[in-house]
C-alpha cells in the first residue's frame, strides 16, 4: 500500500496542536453559521451605508459574520459551503495531533471542484437564488460559465463544464474504474441482501424451497449449499481484502476521519478459526433480539469487510444437525416460525471474542535541529578609530610632509540592518535549496563587503558550503562571493559586496595610531580588511613583496600607496628607491624627488643592470657590516648615533640608507634578459635584507615563467588582486580566490610566515595627491643619482668603451668576432649554423651562443625554434665605424 504523504503539525507541542485544533474547529463553526444565516438585508462590504450605519445585523455571528458570508458567498456562490468542511477535517487533525494525508491531485480536484461546480449550476435554466436576493453560484462561478458560453455556445459550454466537474471528482476520491465493481459491492451489498431474502421468499411461497421441519438428518441439500457457499466466500474473501486497502483512502475517510470507524462497522472477521459445535439445529437457525457479546473494534480494513462477515461465517461453521434435536420452542414470547429460513443468514455459534493486540503505530520522528537564535550584527573596527594628525616636522635637514596634503574621506555609509537580514534570509534559503542546512549567526559589515558568519548543520561538509559560490551569486545578484572559514570560530565567512561601496584613501591610512607612531622607516599603509581594520605592515620585516594582478585591479595604486606611505615616514637619507617602469606612465610623476637613487629606469636592459649592480652594492655592504662586527643596517646606522669610531678604512663612511627597488612590470624584464633578472632577484630575496635592499616585484601576467620556482620560494609576502583564472591565483598565492575578488584594490594579503590569507582593501591615491607630496619633496632638494648605476659591469666593457661586444672571456675564444658577424648577416643564431660556416665542434659553438645571450645580443633557447636576435641588423656595422 501506498503511504500516505505526511505533513507537519504546525507545532512539536502536543497540547499547543490539540489548543490550535479547538480553535479552528470554533472557527469552523463559527464560519458555518454565518454562512447559514446570511441576509441579504444586513449590513455588508457593498452595501451602502454599511460602515456608517447603525442598523443591526440579524447575523447570528452578528457584523463579522454579515460581511464575511456577504464576500465569500458573492464570490464563491454555493461552494462556499465546502470551506468549513475542510477546517472541520483541519482541525480533527490538529485536535489529534496526527498528520493529515495531502496528495496534489487531491487538492487539485478540490479547487477545480470550487470552480467548476458554481460554474455549472449557473448553466441550470432558470436564477437559482440564495435567500432570494444572491446567485447561488456566486460571482466567481457566473464569470466561469459566461466565459464558456462565450467560447463555446451554450451546448458545449455544457459539455465541458459537466466534464470538468467529473474531472475534479475524480482527481478528490480514489474512485478507479477497474475497481468500480468491487466498490459497488461492497458498499451497496444490503441491496443484494434484500433482493436475496426477496428471491427465497418468493420461493418459499412457490414450495421451491424445502421448509425447516424438512431438512434430512443427512443434511445433503444443506452441505451442497454450504459447499457452494463456501468456494463464493473465498473469493469474496480475496475481494474483501483488496476494497478494504483502498477504503481508507476515500473521500469520505479523508474529509470525515470518523466515518469508517463507526459502530456498525466493528464486526470480527474470523472465518479461519474453529468455533464450537452448535449443541442443537435451533442454535444454527435465525433468531431475533439476541444480545451478542462485546466485540473488539476493528481497524479500518476489517470494517470495509464487514458486509462479507456473513457468507464468511457459513462457510466455516460445523453443522452437525439430527432431525430429532428440532426444538421449537418459543424464544421470548414469539415463534422462530415468524422468520423465514436462509442459509445466508445462518450465523456462526456462538462467536468468540478476540483477544486484544498491541498495535505498534508508526509515529513521525522529526529531526531536531538547532533553533534559528537571533541575529547579531558586529562592529565595525573604523568606528571609534581616532585620526592621528600629521604634521610637517623636520628630520635632519629635510621637513616631513603633513598629511593635509591628502584627501579626507566622507562619511561611513548607514548600514541598513533590515536589509541585511534579507539577504541572510536569502542566503540561508538558497543553501537549503542544495542539501546545505544551517543558520546565519552574525552580520559583520564592512566598507566594501558584507560578512555572513554560517553555522552549517551537523554532518555538512565544508566542501559543500564553499561549492556554492556562484549559486549564491545568482540568489543574491552579486558580483562575486568569497567563502572561507573564520578563524577562531565553528563558522564560514560568506562575504558579500555591498550595494555601496566605500572609498578607502589613503589619508584614512596614514593617520591611523599605528602607522603615524611606528618608528620604522618602511612603513607602508595596506589598507583596511573586511571589517574595517586598518592594515600597515613593516618592509623591513617582509621583507620583499610579490603582487599580481590583472589590467584594472588596483595593482599600480597599491604601489602608488606604498611609495607614498615611505614618503611620509623617511627622507632622502634615510630611505633611496629605484623606481624601474617599463609601461613609462605609472611611476613617471616621481621624477626628481630627491629619493631616487637612479633616474626612472624605463629600458629593460638598463634595468637588468641595475639589478646587477644592486647585487654588488648588497656585497659591498655585507663586507661593510662583517668589517664592524654587526649583524644588520639598523645596528650599524647605530654606530654613528652613539658617536662610535669603531669605524674601519674609509673614514668618509655615512649611514647606510635603505634601498627599495620596485619593479612595476616584472614579464618585460624576464623576456628580454631572464637569466640575468632571475638570478639577481634570487641573490638579492636570499640576502638583502640585513643590508636594507628590498624588493617589491609587481606583473599582471603570474605565470610561471615570469614568477620561477626560485623566485616564489624567496619572496614570502605576496598580495594578489583580481586575477582571470585559478591557475594563475595558485600560482601567486598557492590557493584559489583571487579569481573572485572585485577589483579596484581588493586583494588577497599573505603575510610572511603564515600561510592564512587576509582579505585587505588597498587604499586609493589620486594622481593630485602624489603631485602635491612630489612636489613638497622637489621644493626641498633635487635628486642626487649615483653614477654608473646603470652601466654594465665593468668585466663587460671593452676600451672603445662599447657595450656588450668583448670581454675577457671573450678574447680566450678569437672566433666570436666571426660568430657574432655570422649570426647578423644570416639573420639566425643557431648552433649548426655556426658548426657549418665556421667549421668547430657542437660544444664550442653552444659556447659562443651562451656568450652572445650573456651580452643581450641574442634571446633565450625556445624549443626548436632559432634564437630570436635581439638587436638590429646594423648593429655590428655601428661597432665598426666606432672602433676605426
């Protein structure tokens, strides 16, 4: 059998579902009534005067009842009367603290059945009226038939009408043709009853059918009768059993829960087992008036039975008669003679009562869940925050500029809290949806991004939370979702842009506690996270930094704010940088602000030089540093503020200044001159930072020929900012996200030594802003370059002073003058080409390629392909017209 579809009670209260239950039964009554004694007469929503009036309603239900009958009747018409019979069977089921079957078909057919009905009465000729004053089908059902009519003429409109009242019948009952007969008979069996006792009287009355006084002590026609008997009542049997499954389905046991338990159906069907020997053939003949026993009510299957218990009860009962024992004595004043004698209505013995079971009913057991706690709301960390003024003091020689020269940010937007719990509702819906059941527990706004703190139900995944980003997308219409884990907390971050979001400046940065009253020199402001928390971090201790980042990200505005943060904590003395800008337009507004070490180096060849240079300047200065018996440049610019002449050769020696070198473009560099760039890089991330020469390596392209292995495994700082792919947000951070930030300066923050990425809003520098803190610096000095900075090694040069033609190693091997003659004039440099013209061996003629690589004249090996040659065709005639 089919289970019944269960729904819920509408509490887990078993007594507060019994209150519920009493309540809506009232209101069913209550309901009923008012419809019952509806008078067009009294006051109503349509009436004239009924709000102002004072005239009584003759409503039972008074007012109320007069304007809801009113409505519901106009609108329904007759079918109205159907509504308080589905509260009636509401409430009985609320009052019993069980679940009511619903199937859709079911509801189906009883909202077609409100339609169509008032529908079809309309079609009847004449107006049925209510009360004489109101259709009795309602306004509802004269629009469906006028519609109909309309459509399909009167005949027709009959035809459907009447079909789709059918319909819904069907669609509410569990009526089926195919068990339509077994219905019939087992419902309407006191027809056939009659029409049995009618046939045998008739007969008896034609002396077909022989009389009680003469039965044979043999009982033959008796025994072929109960034989015949016996075989109907098996099948009748099988039948039984099939109509009682699909009795407590039907329309009547589903409005109406009591109705198959009523009284007269609680017969015992006990046709298997033994019963005693009637003790004489008066006990196995009809009597009248004879009190039965007390018999056990039955389920309801065995109720829909009882139609059968008769014929079932012949065809098991012994029948041992002898015509002798024939008693015919009165029973209580009247003769057995008075009833006519029928084998189907010979009841059993004496029936024995059957012994009571317990019946295991199965109980619904929900599943406990957490209950949904209120929702708090968490403080912004930029509240309170107090703004450390800075102003313009004096540091040996050279003033500090004020950060009044910067823009002073609006106000914190309002944070509509009504909003947000939406959207939390929204969130915890669209989870469900999927299997991912849980709780948002707390709401954390921040200036750009929303957090969602998630409690996700025992036994899900966290795999299975992160999954649904893009899902979330879609419910919330955001552009991107990140999902993570709070740290310290049994709760996932869901992270959601804010419909406004706020400008973070740079000001806001700068004069935060923490930045305005650090004594490091290479204070460099990050931004705020997504919680409003300013983030600083020191260079020193970094101490080299990576960043990615597509075209449009914020990358060279993050960049823009570290130079602009070290331009407001450092002078010139104490701080130099060499600004390398291949794109030519990002760092060119700091030309001439006397913190540059080098002119903005713009060619990748001056660049890969200066990187060289750095390196022999680190060398320089670790010799410097092991020569006075320190350890780092802080220790050792601390010899010459304590006055100390434990100072060793040069007498003229003066503290050492810190060195940022800051490449804005790192692909350019690693295309034209990768050996020479990734090996600088490597040396100077290994040992740089006890002399104070510091990286920040910034490319839009992270892959993994620009960004090595050597180069990710010295660079320990990293910041990504909204990249095309995952692949290449594992490739600069190690994880996915990157790929979902939201650009214009949102980025991913890993700070050195943990592996915990941070969320972190880089603050926003206008083009003004820089122009005005450049200028506060040109006023006060020019830019002091060191000379040869960019000029090749000295090993590199010849004496006519040409670059990159000769060396020592070169002049060990005479042929690379040919060489390098050959490879221009044939437009290609490859080993076989030189092996052919020159006729040398394979291994000296890659030796003579790798010199020509060194000295930048031909590119890097790239598979099968020949070397591409890096300088113009007459580039080897110039150097001939120098040297005569």
């Amino acid at each position: 059998m089919k289970p019944l579809r269960l729904v819920s009670a509408p509490t887990r209260s078993r007594r507060l579902n019994e209150i519920l239950g009493m309540i809506v039964l009232v209101a069913a009554g209550l309901f009923l009534l008012a419809l019952a004694s509806y008078t067009p007469t009294d006051p109503s929503f349509n009436s004239v005067g009924g709000y102002i009036t004072g005239r009584p309603a003759h409503n039972w239900i008074g007012l109320f009842g007069a304007w809801t009958s009113d409505a519901i009747l106009q609108t329904l018409g007759i079918a109205a009367f159907l509504l308080p019979v589905l509260l009636v069977r509401l409430g009985v089921c609320w009052l019993k603290s069980r679940p009511a079957g619903s199937a859709i078909a079911r509801w189906l057919g009883l909202g077609m059945w409100v339609v169509f009905a008032p529908a079809a009465v309309a079609l009847l000729p004449g107006h049925l009226l209510w009360r004489n004053s109101l259709p009795i089908e309602g306004l509802g059902g004269r629009m469906v038939s006028d519609f109909t009519i309309q459509l399909l003429n009167l005949p027709g409109a009959c035809i459907v009408l009447a079909l789709a009242v059918l319909l819904s019948l069907y669609l509410a009952t569990t009526f089926s043709f195919s068990t339509a007969r077994e219905w019939m008979t087992m419902h309407f069996a006191f027809a056939a009853s009659i029409r049995e006792r009618w046939n045998q009287r008739q007969a008896r009355r034609r002396g077909e059918m022989p009389d009680v006084d003469l039965v044979d002590a043999t009982g033959e026609v008796y025994g072929a009768k109960r034989e015949k008997l016996a075989a109907e009542a098996r099948k009748e049997r099988e039948r039984a059993e099939k109509a009682a499954t699909r009795s407590s389905n039907t329309l009547l046991s589903t409005l109406f829960g009591w109705w198959p338990r009523r009284k007269d159906a609680t017969i015992s069907i006990t046709p298997s087992q033994p019963e005693a020997a009637p003790t004489s053939v008066w006990e196995a003949m009809p009597r009248m008036n004879v009190d039965a026993p007390p018999v056990t009510p039955l389920s309801t299957a065995t109720a829909a039975a009882a139609p059968y218990a008769e014929a079932l009860a012949a065809a098991a009962a012994p029948l041992p008669l002898q015509p002798d024992e024939l008693d015919l004595a009165p029973v209580q004043g009247r003769f057995v003679e008075e009833e006519p004698f029928s084998f189907l209505s010979q009841p059993v013995a004496r029936p024995v009562q059957e012994p009571k079971r317990a019946v295991l009913k199965p109980q619904l057991v929900e599943a406990v869940t957490a209950e949904a706690g209120p929702i708090s709301f968490g403080r912004r960390a930029d509240t309170d925050v107090k703004a450390v003024a800075i102003t313009a003091k004096s540091v040996r020689g050279y003033k500090l500029p004020s950060s009044s020269l910067l823009y002073r940010s609006e106000e914190q937007a309002i944070v509509r809290e009504d909003a947000l719990r939406e959207e939390a509702r929204v969130l915890v819906e669209k989870c469900g949806e999927f299997g991912v059941d849980g709780q948002v527990t707390q709401i954390n706004p921040g200036p750009v991004v929303t957090t969602f703190e998630f409690r996700p139900d025992a036994g899900v995944k966290y795999s299975r939370v992160t999954g649904l980003a893009d899902d979330l997308c879609l419910a919330m219409a955001a552009e991107s979702i990140l999902i993570e884990r709070m740290a310290g907390k049994s709760t996932v971050g869901i992270q959601v842009p804010n419909s406004d979001r706020e400008t973070i400046w740079l000001r806001d940065v700068v004069e935060c506690e923490s930045f305005a009253q650090s004594k490091s020199k290479l204070a460099i402001a990050l931004g705020k996270d997504i919680n409003g928390r300013i983030v600083t971090a020191d260079l020193a201790s970094m101490p080299h930094v990576l960043i990615a980042g597509s075209t449009g990200s914020g990358k060279s505005v993050a960049i823009n704010a570290m130079i602009m943060s070290v331009l407001f904590k450092s002078t010139p003395e104490q701080v130099r940088m060499i600004l390398v800008d291949p794109k030519r337009v990002e760092l060119g507004m700091y030309e001439g602000i006397p913190h540059l070490f080098t002119p903005i180096i713009t060619e990748a060849k001056l660049a890969a030089n200066a990187l060289r240079n750095a390196v022999r300047e680190m060398e320089r200065r670790l010799k410097l540093l092991a020569a006075n018996h320190v350890r780092n440049i802080d220790q050792f610019n601390k010899l010459f503020d304590n006055g100390s002449e434990y100072l060793f050769e040069d007498v003229n020696q003066e503290p050492l200044p810190y060195i940022i070198i800051i490449i804005d473009e790192l692909a350019d560099l690693m295309m034209l001159d990768r050996s020479n760039v990734e090996e600088s890089i490597t040396r100077l991330a290994q040992m740089a930072r006890a002399v104070g020469i510091h990286l920040i390596l910034a490319t839009q392209r992270p892959s993994v020929d620009v960004i090595t292995g050597l180069i990710k495994a010295n660079v320990p700082t990293r910041m990504s900012f909204r990249l095309a792919t995952k692949v290449d947000s594992r490739t600069i951070i190690d994880s996915n996200g990157a790929e979902s930030l939201l650009g214009r300066g949102d980025m991913l923050y890993l700070p050195p030594g943990t592996s915990r990425l941070q969320r972190v809003h880089a603050p926003f520098v206008t083009e003004k802003e820089i122009s005005a803190v450049t200028a506060f610096w040109r006023a006060q000095g020019e830019a002091e370059y060191v000379e040869g900075f960019l000029e090749g090694p000295k090993d590199e040069k010849d004496g006519s002073g040409v670059e990159g033609s000769h060396s020592d190693e070169n002049e060990n091997d005479p042929m690379f003058d040919d060489a390098v003659r050959l490879v221009f004039e044939f437009g290609k440099a490859s080993t076989s080409l030189l092996q052919r013209r020159l006729r040398i061996g394979y291994g000296r003629a890659a030796h003579l390629i790798d010199l020509m690589e060194r000295d930048g004249l031909v590119g890097p090996a790239d598979g099968s392909k020949p070397r591409e040659i890096l300088k113009s065709p007459s580039f080897y005639s110039e150097i001939d017209a120098a040297l005569r």
